[in-house]
C-alpha cells in the first residue's frame, strides 16, 4: 500500500495545484490507511462469518441431540404409562375375580 500512496500522491500533484505539500503527503498517507484498514476490515468479517457459520452448525447439532434425548424420554414414559394402566387393569380385574 505504500506505493499505491506514492503513486496516488505523484498523481494528485500533478492534477491539482498544490499550495502545501506536506498537506498532499498527509492526505494521501490518509486516504491509503484507510483502504488499508478496509482490506483488514474484509479480511476480519470474512473470518467472523466462518467462526458464525462453525457456531450454528455446532447449535444445529447440540438442538438434534436435545430434541433425540427428549423424544428418548418421552417414549420412555410413554411406555410406563402403558406398563402403569395394563398393572391397574389386571389389578382391578383381581379384586373384582376375588369377589
């Protein structure tokens, strides 16, 4: 970026009329640290969003096994119920036999 700002500078000189050089050197020395910081800037985001993209992956998983240990469970009580109410039954069918 350094010569990009030589030759920004070189150009602008020969553009414009130039009252104060140092001001020309500043401006260019300027304008090229922010193109600069805009390149970082590009290079940063791009790198966020593959650090985003990562986390919601890692989310989607850590949801799937929740929702696979949730279904887990319910089954599971589901199959007590089942096991629950067929006990009552037969209980209730032994006292009313008994009788």
């Amino acid at each position: 970026m350094e010569h990009y700002g030589e030759i920004l500078e070189a150009e602008l000189e020969e553009a414009v009329e130039i009252k104060n050089r140092q001001a020309l050197h500043r401006f260019a020395v300027l304008l090229t640290d922010g193109m600069v910081a805009q390149r970082d800037y590009d290079r940063d985001s791009g790198g966020i969003r593959a650090d985003l993209r990562l986390l919601n992956e890692t989310m989607k998983l850590g949801f799937a096994d929740v929702n696979r240990r949730f279904d887990s469970a319910n089954r599971r009580f589901a199959m007590m119920f089942t096991f629950i109410t067929i006990g009552l039954t037969v209980l209730g069918l032994a006292i009313v036999f008994a009788r």
